[in-house]
C-alpha cells in the first residue's frame, strides 16, 4: 500500500516542478503562446489534484499506527498545490490585465486598483479553501475515529460473549462433577452399611456357636 503512494508521490513531484517552471514563464510570453501555457498549467493543476485525492485514499488504508508520517507528507503536498495555484492565480490575473491593456492602450493603465481588487478576491477565496480543505479533513478523521471505536466495542463485546460462554461451560461442569461426588458419596455410606450389618451378623453366629458349645458340654 505504502509503495502506491511513494509512486504517486514521485508522480506529483514531477508533475509540480513542470507547472513551477511553466507559471514562472508565463508572464514571458505572448500571444497564443501564453494562451496555450495558460490552459497547460490548468491542466496539470487537475492532474496534481487527482494525484492528491489518490494519495489521500492510499493514506485511509495505511494502518493507523503508521499512518501519521504519511498524512503529514501529504499536508505538506497539499500546502505546495495551493501555493502553486495562488502563483497561478496571480500570473493568470497578469496575463489578462496585459490582454487587456493591449485592447485599451493607455486606458488600461489606470486598472491598477481594479488589479489589487482581483488579488484581494482571490486571497479571500483561497483562504475560503483551505477552511473548507481543513473542515473535510476534521470530518474525515472524525469519522475514522468513530470507525475505530466501533470495531473495538464489537472486539470487546465478542470477548464478553466468549467469556459467558466459557462460564456456561463451567458451570455445566461443575453440576455434573457435583453430581457425580454426591453419587459416589451415597454408595461410599450403603457400602459401609452393608459391612456393619454384615459384621453384627457375623459376630451373632459366631456367639451362638460359642452358646451352643458351652451348653452341649
């Protein structure tokens, strides 16, 4: 499992140091050129994203002891993607305002207002990400915490079914083993009543012979 995620790792850093390279050469260019970059950098963006949407299913089916070092790495994946797409941002915003600029002439130089306004807005919707980004994530340990309880109260309560179990068991064998003593006890005692009756008989014969001896002399 580990091994999926140090290949989508290596996936992402690869992917990430081409967008760097592409969004610092934006505002270089001109024309189709740029626009052709602009879509580009777009869609290696989505492709980042994805690889982290993966990494974040493969980091759920680590174990959880070992599963910290891993979400780690992958916040810090997270906080390079938005990086990224704030510098995106900002060389998009650029690259229109030069558009623009092109199609007003002079005009287009009294826009530097209206440029901070922009920027302003996208740091307000980023903000607005990562708040949403770090709430799902609350909701997502949340949940594996829940999950966690939940299969160790159904552990703990297959041991206690277990344990009434062996206690019925037991206590099935002591009505037996007592039950067993209290028939060897009872044919202990006839035993021992039969040998007295035996002995009393025994002991009548042996003086009536002695009687009928003397009496015959």
């Amino acid at each position: 499992m580990s091994s999926d995620f140090e290949t989508y790792e290596q996936d992402f850093g690869t992917l990430t140091a081409e967008i760097t390279s592409r969004i610092v050469k934006i505002p270089k260019l001109a024309g189709d050129e740029k626009k052709n970059m602009v879509v580009s950098v777009e869609k290696q963006l989505e492709e980042a994203r994805e690889l982290l949407e993966q990494m974040d299913l493969e980091v759920r089916e680590i174990p959880v002891q070992s599963r910290g070092m891993h979400s780690t790495r992958l916040k810090s994946y997270k906080q390079e993607l938005e990086k990224l797409e704030k510098d995106f941002k900002r060389s998009r915003i650029a690259y229109s305002d030069e558009v623009r600029d092109e199609l007003l002439g002079d005009d287009g130089n009294s826009s530097e207002s209206q440029r901070a306004h922009l920027l302003d807005n996208a740091e307000k919707l980023e903000r607005s990400s990562r708040r949403l980004e770090a709430g799902y994530q609350i909701a997502v340990e949340t949940e594996q915490v829940g999950q966690e309880i939940l299969e160790n109260l159904h552990h703990d309560r297959e041991k206690i079914q277990r344990s009434r179990d062996r206690l019925r068991e037991t206590d099935a064998n002591l009505g037996k083993s007592s039950r067993i003593l209290t028939g060897m006890l009872r044919r202990i005692i006839q035993n021992r009543i039969l040998m007295f009756i035996l002995g009393v008989i025994i002991l009548f014969t042996v003086v009536l012979a002695i009687y009928f001896s003397v009496r015959g002399l």
